[in-house]
C-alpha cells in the first residue's frame, strides 16, 4: 500500500481559472439544468458587454426578489467581477452601475465570482448559499476548500462561516476555526457499497488499521495515478 503521509500536499488552485465573466458554471446543464440556456457571459473587453454587466449589477443590487436563487447571484457575481475588470477598479465600477451600488457590494461579489469552480459548482446547486459564499470567499488559498467543504459536511450555518473566515483572516489556522465551531477538517460520512464495506473492513482488521486509514491510501493512489 502507499505510505501513509498527513503532510502530503496537493496543489488546490485556489482561485478562479476561467475567463472573468465566462458562464463555465451557470452554462453547464448538468449543473444548472435547463437554466442553463438563459446563461449570460460578460466580456470585460468588449464595451457593450461592460455597459451590460453595469446595468445587470445595478439591477442585481436593487432587486431583492432573486435573493433565494443561486443561479441569479451567480450571474449578478460575474457582473461585477467583470465591470471591475472592465473600467478597472471597484470605485469606477461602483460609479459606472449608478444607484446606490457601493464600493463593498461589488467588492464581495466580485470575490464570489473569483472562487475555484469546484466551490462555485456547489453554489449553483444550492448546496452552499450565496451568502455563505460571500464569506468562504474572504479567505484565501486551502482555507476557502476547507471552510466551503466543512459547510457542507458540517451544516454549518451562515454566521458560523462568518465567524470561521473572521478567525482565519485573524491568523487562527482553518482547523482550529472549524474546531472552535464543532466542525472537524477531514470528517465526513460515505456510504459504500455492501461488497466495498466488507472488504474495507477485512483489510483494516487485518492490517491493525481503522478503516480510514485504508481509504487514505487507496484515494492517495487514485489521486496520485
């Protein structure tokens, strides 16, 4: 079996990948279902998109009837992330969408629009609400994976993902953060096939081992291969 190493590491890109503005996530059917047609992108070099993506976060930012959909928020972050891009700051950008838009608003969606696809993906799924995500989005490098993964095994609540990514960017470790709120980094429950579960079991017995130690290994090498 392969070693069995706490400290090994994988490189998490923790930022966004993709073009700002691109629809990767919201145009995927297997995520966002028929919706995904409605699907609009933002090109932050294209003046017309610009002016679109202004009047979309002035709209975003008034209309408090699309709170609950996801899909929406979504299209609302990439708005703003691509205005900033677009005039070339977040004051500019606050100025160009009017209103009573402000400086922070697109700030803290603009983040949400720069978060890894990975995280991104459980937004429009309505795994992780948009307000969550604004705080996950606060934090930086494996933090953000660890406190958006612990918001969905741990269910953790909306202010408690506030507080978590307070105390990181405090300089208390992501662990310790979750720790303090009843949330373990690491844990979560699988269920396996009948079959899987009994040979799991076999082996860990007789290697002396719990059974997540087996796991470990066995994802080291599918992750490894």
């Amino acid at each position: 079996m392969t070693d069995r190493n706490p400290g090994r590491e994988w490189t998490h890109p923790a930022d966004r990948e993709e073009p700002v503005g691109e629809p990767v996530v919201r145009a995927d059917p297997s995520v966002t279902g028929e919706r995904a047609r409605e699907a609009v992108g933002f090109d932050p070099d294209d003046p017309e998109s610009v002016q679109l993506a202004a009047e979309t976060v002035r709209a975003f930012s008034e209309n408090t009837v699309g709170a609950e959909d996801n899909v929406y928020m979504l299209r609302g972050a990439a708005a703003c992330a691509a205005l900033v891009r677009g005039v070339g700051s977040y004051k500019r950008a606050a100025e160009r969408a009017g209103g009573d838009v402000s400086v922070s608003f697109i700030r803290k969606w603009a983040r949400v629009h720069d978060l890894p696809q990975a995280i991104r993906r459980h937004v429009a799924r309505g795994d992780i609400a948009p307000t969550a995500a604004k705080h996950i989005a606060r934090v930086s490098g494996d933090a953000r994976f660890a406190l958006a993964w612990a918001t969905l095994d741990g269910d953790l609540t909306v202010r408690e993902v506030r507080r978590i990514a307070s105390a990181v960017n405090a300089g208390t470790s992501a662990a310790e953060a979750l720790a303090d709120h009843g949330a373990t980094l690491g844990e979560l429950t699988v269920r396996l096939p009948p079959e899987l579960y009994l040979e799991l079991r076999r082996r860990a017995s007789l290697e002396n081992v719990p059974p997540e130690d087996v796991l470990a290994d066995a994802l080291t090498g599918y992750f490894e291969g």
